[in-house]
C-alpha cells in the first residue's frame, strides 16, 4: 500500500439493507487496520521515540504473559 492508496471495497448483495452494507464496510475496514495504519502516519516520529514506543509495548507485553500464567 505504498503511496497512501487504501482502498477498501463491498459490493451490495441482493436484498441487503444500507445498514447490513455498512456494517460489512466498517468490518472490512478494521481487519484491514487502515484506521490504525493512517493513525500512526499522521505524525512523524522520530527513530529514537520509534525505539522507545517498541521497548514499551514490549513491557507491556511481557508483563500481560506473565499475569497469564499465573
């Protein structure tokens, strides 16, 4: 997806309501982790805070692990 072209598509089926669209859009659009993705684009940061971001969500990870064993 280089260039910033998301695209996300969902074709009426016969007999679906708008609502039953929409809600298979919305659906579409979170397994495709556009929202997240553009999120994390809309700002720049800096390799070093990239760094900091990662050894913290990995923290957080292993302490979820370890209160999972137990």
């Amino acid at each position: 997806m280089k260039g910033g072209a998301y695209l996300v598509t969902v074709k009426l089926r016969p007999g679906e309501s708008q609502e039953g669209l929409l809600r298979r859009f919305r659906k579409a659009v979170m397994r495709s982790r556009i929202r997240s993705k553009l999120r994390r684009k809309r700002y720049f940061v800096s390799k070093g805070e990239k760094r900091r971001l990662k050894r913290k969500r990995a923290i957080r990870r292993a302490r979820r692990r370890q209160r999972q064993r137990r």
